[in-house]
C-alpha cells in the first residue's frame, strides 16, 4: 500500500495560481473523491500525483519517496490513471491498448494472456470484445476497458478523473456499482475527482471539498451535509441535496 503526501505545493497555469502552499495527505486502502466547482484543483492534483505536471513550489512522496525525474517513470507504473472518455489509442485493439505497458516491460505472452484473463473476468467484460477498436465499443465498454488497462501491471494507486462523466444514466450507474465492488475487492488506494455529490457518496471513505485551489471541508461525506463549517460547504450541499441517497438528504 502506498501513502501519498502533497507538501507545500505552489502550482501555476498562465500564471494564474491554481494551487498556493497546498498541504493534502492519502491514506494507503482508502477511497479518497475530491470534489468541488471546477477550476479549483481537483484534476490539477491527479496530475501531479502521476508526474504528469511538476509544480513550481513543494514536493510530492509516494510511501516516502519524492517525486522526482530521476523516478517518475517507475513511480507512474505503480499507478493507474483513468479519465474520462478513458483515452484509449483508437488505432489499436482494446487488447492493444490494455497491454501496451506490460509489452513494453517485456512481460512474456503466457503473464500477459494470464493477466488479461483476471482482468476481463474482474471487470465483466467479454474476451472477444477486446479484439475490437474503441470506435466499436460503447462508452461503458470503453470505460471497462480503459479500467483494464489502468489495473494491467497491478499498480497500488488508482487515480480516476471524471470516468463517469460522459456516460449515460443507465450505462453510468451499472459501472459505478461494478467498480466499486472492484475498489472493495483489490483493496487499493483510490483517488476520484467529481463533481456529483452523490457519486462521492457512493464511493467515499472520505470527501475532500474544494475551491479555488483550497480544502473547505474534509472527512465523511455525512459530515459535509450535517456538519458543513461554512456557507459555501452549505451551498454546494444544497445545490445538490434532492439527488443524495435519502439517507444523506
């Protein structure tokens, strides 16, 4: 299990501050959504998890390691990342796209066909679909397979930006409920980014409230609703309440 550990991180788009002596930790097995208006970080903070970014101030450790270019590649294959639309190469095969990384690595046909297997049994996703390319996939199988690939070399963190996003209601609710009982199963530390108050509550250990690149409210999302500690945790909550499991409302 990996802890994460964002440190006095100052992080700068145009030069307009998006993040400003930024402090958030993540506890190793946890299932941590950050939510908030957008432009207020959440993505920005995936991004530097994964070494996608570097920011100008601070550090980021992973189990205490510092990031670094010296190990961001090692680190990112400890990682999965999976974003909206899943951002598979459309001329490759979904089978192309999942093991893309473990051919890179070297891994023999026999690991990978192994691995694929597991993976398509834990995902639910029919083998003979996988020959396809993602323009002959629907978005929940394209989600299922950008899932795949993002678990393909059994990383500990799975960082996940809007994956439910672009999905219809019907498609959208079957593969929150599938990937949750994923996240149980594998027992990995997960970081989501949303904007859906109710989809925090479906997958949250603990909600991580932000805006404008600040942390208004963290903990349980039941406190957020019926403890919130300023007008705005009270507004998010309320522009969102009539869609809340009827226990959280």
């Amino acid at each position: 299990m990996q802890k994460i550990e964002l440190q006095q991180i100052d992080f700068s788009y145009n030069q307009q501050p998006v993040l400003t002596d930024f402090n958030l930790s993540f506890s190793s097995g946890k299932n941590t959504v950050l939510i908030g208006p957008s432009g207020c970080g959440k993505s920005t903070i995936l991004k530097l998890i994964n070494g996608l970014i570097d920011a100008q101030k601070g550090t980021v450790c992973i189990d205490e390691q510092q990031l670094s270019a010296a190990n961001v590649i090692s680190m990112r294959r400890k990682m999965g990342y999976l974003i909206q639309q899943g951002g598979l190469f459309p001329n490759m095969t979904a089978m192309g796209n999942i093991t893309l990384m473990a051919r890179r690595l070297k891994w023999t046909s026999a690991k990978i066909n192994e691995r694929l297997h597991e993976l398509a049994e834990l995902t639910r996703i029919d083998t003979d679909l996988l020959e396809r390319y993602p323009g002959h996939l629907s978005g929940g199988q394209q989600q299922r397979v950008s899932l795949m690939r993002s678990l393909m070399l059994d990383p500990d963190i799975l960082l996940l930006d809007e994956p439910f996003a672009a999905l219809d209601p019907l498609i959208k609710n079957e593969l929150q409920h599938s990937m949750r009982a994923i996240f149980k199963k594998l027992n990995k530390s997960v970081i989501l980014v949303t904007h859906d108050l109710n989809e925090a509550a479906f997958f949250a250990d603990r909600v991580v409230l932000l805006r404008q690149g600040e942390i208004v409210q963290s903990g349980p999302v039941i406190d957020l609703v019926n403890k919130p500690q300023n007008d705005f945790v009270k507004r998010f909550v309320s522009a969102q309440r009539s869609h809340l499991p009827g226990a959280l409302k």
